[in-house]
C-alpha cells in the first residue's frame, strides 16, 4: 500500500514568509517519488499537516509550536508576547492567516486522497515522477484538464483505439488481432449506414454506445461474409478504405465465415478495450454489462511425436536451401518451446549459460514471469550454425510469420510427415480427419515441446517454467493431452 509523506522546502518566500510543501509517495522498496505540490504554508503551521512525532524521527526539522519573531510582526499578526519575551501563536480562529491555513490542509488532505486513488486504479507500469507530478497539476488545473477530457468526447472511437494499442504495447500477435477488430468495427459502421435510411450518419461514440449495439455488432461479426456477398460493390471499397485514425491498411478483397471462437475472441478484445476507456475516465459508460460472451472451446491438441520430429530434422533439404533454413528453424522452436512472436526476437542476449531466458510478450503486461529453457545439443548445434547470418543479429534468418507457416506446412510434405489426424474445424467446430501437413503451423512446435515433456512428466509447474505459460492458464491444460502409449500403460496396471 502506498503511502504520502510531507515534508517543507528550506526556501521562504521573501513577501510571504512561506514555503511550498513538498510530497512524497512511498510503497517500501518499490517506489519513491518526489515532488512538489504548489502549496505554500508558514513553517510555524507546518505541523497541522503532519505527524509531528513521526516526522521528525525520520529526520524532518519541524518548527516548534513557540516561535521567535519580531514584536511589530507579533502585534500585526495577533501573537502573544510571554513576560520573558517569547513570542507564540495564540488562538487565531477569528485570524485570515488561521483561515488561509485551514484552507491550505484541505487542500493537501484532498490532495493526498486524490493521488492515493489515482495511483490504485492506474497500471503500475506507467508510475512515474511525470505522472507524480502530473497528479498534483491535474488537481491543482482541474478546469485545464476537463477541457482535454470534453476533447476525448470528440474524438473517435478508432482514435482511441490508436491510443489504446501504443499505451498498451501489446505483442505483435495480439496488436494484429486487435487491428482486426478495428477494421470490423470500421466496416460495421460503413455498412449501417449504407443499409439503414435511418442512420445515415451512425458512428459508434464511446459515450453512447449501447448494450443493443454491442449485440448487434456481435451478429454482425457471424454475417459479414454474407454481407460481402449480397454488396459486393461497398465491400470491395471497405475492405481498402478505411477511417484515416486506422494506421494500418488491409487489401485482403475477401471475407469468410468466422467461427465462434473468432467471435468470441474479438468480443473479449473489444471489451478489454472499454475497460481500458473506463479506467483511463475517458468515460463512464459500460456497455458490455450484463452481455455474456461465452468461452472458446478447442479439440485436443494435435503435436508430433519426438520420431517425427527427429525425421524432419534430419531429413535432406539440401536441394531447397530456403526451406532447410525454416525447417531448422522449427526444430528449434520444437526444442524450446516459444511462441513464434517471442522466437522471433531472441538473439545472443537470450542465451546464458546454457540456458534461453524470455520473458514471453505475450504476458509481460499482466504477470511477467521469466522463462528458462536449458538448450539441448541439437538446440545449440541449430544456433551455431546461423551465428551471424541475420542482418538484424537474431539467432536465425527469420521469415514473415504466415510465410514461415506456410514453409512449414511443405516441410512436413517433402519429409513424408502426412499421417491423418484429427482436428476440430474452427468454423462449424465439427470434428474432421486432415493429413497432418495441412494443418501443421509454427504453434505445432510449442505444442510438441509441451506435448512430448507432458507425456514424460506430468508435471504442469515444472513444464510451465520453461513454457512460459502462467500457472493456471487454461492455454496449458489443452496442452496436456496423454499421447496412446502413456493411456496403453495406465491400462496395462490393471491387466
């Protein structure tokens, strides 16, 4: 908990006689800011805003209650003059100076209320002695402020959205799925007010919004494909043009059935998204209360077994030299496990005694743990073999991460790795048999990584430290399937 120590600038004011107050926010070790509140007091008053006792353990100098002063100041101010010639406050209740005082503790004491609740409710990661001082100018201007807030209300919603992504500083995967949902959003809008005579000029307003809208955008997400069928015209220009807020541009003339999955996953981003507006106060406005957005359900995890992967790494690629390079890429990522987006960011710094150490960007903003994979020989052979090669000083020569699936999904064909499996279809989510290079990607690898240890050990905790997955993540429990041989030996204990 943190917590807000006053102390007094040794700089006096010349026409006053008063100094500022000078604030400091602590929580133990973790946090130790300073800065100055634009309050300015007399020293004798001083202690009315602190505990008088505690401070000066801390090695504050408080002014004494009696203080020495000149006689004509003492009569202009309505001090006691002792028969020793000591000077001391009297009760000054009926004084201006007492009322300016007691108007100056409010204040701080509301100043204190204020940055105490501001620093609960905002992400530790952007606590700072800007945002420190920040606070204390927002509650000292706030006419200043509530001018820039009347301007969010006239921004749009994709501004925002803009704001939202760089504030974030989400992974790579995760900002690309949220632009989707921009885009979505966009073409919502588009389409509305081609359709409905009534709304020609509907736009979402984070204000406004409302939980009917949200529903409605939902059905939308599950129609579009058909939408861009029956207007082909308005869908072929929406799919290129878009608001100018949205940075990035998407040319793909195509839209098909989206699954639930899909669908949900772009309601929970979305959602997120107002969370953030309502804890940043760019509203108050909540407009997925009480709307269920339901939870993703997956088939059982498909990975290859440690022969599989073994084939593929030995496998002769000489004759397509690019493909050998992304095939060796893959065994690595087989051997370690990451997510493509953290793998394709790993350089020299990574590796320590023998060790690869992460932190995986997909949670280093919710629960930043540190990933430690100890690198088997082949790992090491992999590495020592690109040193070098990237321009950029990754560990390898990487590819565009839907290029490097699609290489992937060709390795798995030439080295003969076709067998039938399995696989939930994301769109209808009826179970379906495909050859198993159709539906090989670089996610298989981190799923062989886990697969191939779970069926080992069956050790969650220990596998997740090397994993990166966060313990009670529900991503790893659809990693743990039992492969044929360890369920033949659970079996075979009661034969």
């Amino acid at each position: 908990m943190a917590t807000i120590e006053l102390r007094l600038s040794s700089k006096i004011q010349k026409e006053t006689g008063r100094s500022e107050v000078l604030l400091r926010l602590y929580q133990g070790s973790k946090l130790n800011l300073r800065a100055k509140t634009g309050i300015f007091v007399s020293p004798a008053h001083f202690e009315y805003y602190i505990d008088r006792k505690k401070t000066q353990l801390l090695g504050v100098k408080v002014p004494d209650k009696a203080i020495t002063v000149t006689k004509e100041d003492a009569v202009k101010n309505h001090f006691i003059i002792f028969d020793r010639g000591e000077i001391a406050i009297r009760n000054r209740l009926e004084t201006e100076d007492k009322k300016f005082h007691d108007a100056a503790k409010g204040r701080i004491d509301a100043m204190k209320k204020f940055i105490l609740e501001a620093y609960d409710n905002e992400s530790k990661d952007l606590i700072n002695s800007d945002w420190l001082q920040g606070m204390i100018d927002r509650f000292n201007h706030p006419e200043k402020y509530q001018a820039k807030e009347e301007q969010v209300k006239e921004r749009s919603v994709f501004d925002l959205m803009e704001e939202y992504l760089s504030k974030k500083e989400f992974s790579y995967d995760h900002t690309k799925s949220f632009r989707s949902v921009m885009r979505s959003f966009a073409r919502y809008e588009a389409y509305i007010r081609y359709t409905d005579k009534d709304r020609r000029g509907f736009n979402f307003k984070v204000d406004t919004v409302t939980r009917k809208d949200i529903e409605d955008f939902r059905e939308y997400l599950k129609k579009e494909y058909l939408y861009a069928k029956e207007y082909p015209k308005l869908y072929g220009k929406l799919m290129q043009d878009y608001p100018v807020e949205i940075t990035v541009k998407h040319k793909t003339a195509k839209l098909v059935e989206r699954g639930d999955n899909t669908i949900i996953k772009q309601m929970k981003r979305l959602k997120a998204f107002f969370f953030w507006l309502i804890e940043k106060e760019y509203t108050k406005n909540r407009p997925f209360d009480g709307i269920k957005i339901g939870s993703e359900v997956y088939g059982s995890p498909v990975y290859i077994t440690i022969a599989e992967r073994d084939a593929i790494a030995n496998y002769d690629l000489s004759a397509y030299p690019d493909l050998e390079v992304q095939r060796d890429i893959f065994v690595f990522q087989c051997l370690v496990g990451c997510r493509v987006g953290d793998l394709m960011r790993f350089t020299e710094g990574n590796i320590s005694g023998g060790f690869l150490q992460y932190i995986p960007n997909k949670t280093h903003d919710e629960k930043p743990i540190t990933a430690r994979v100890p690198l088997l020989d082949k790992a090491k052979e992999l590495i020592e073999k690109y040193r070098g090669r990237d321009k950029r000083g990754r560990l390898f020569p990487f590819i565009a991460p839907q290029n490097y699936n699609y290489a992937i999904k060709e390795v798995f064909a030439k080295c003969g790795i076709t067998r039938d499996v399995i696989v939930r279809n994301p769109t209808t989510g009826e179970e379906e048999v495909r050859p198993l290079n159709e539906v090989a990607s670089s996610h298989m690898a981190r799923r062989t990584f886990v697969g191939g240890l779970y069926s080992k050990v069956q050790d969650p905790n220990l596998i997740g430290k090397m994993s990166g997955h966060v313990e009670g993540s529900k991503a790893f429990v659809r990693y743990r399937k039992i492969d044929d041989d360890l369920l033949k030996s659970v079996v075979s204990l009661i034969d």
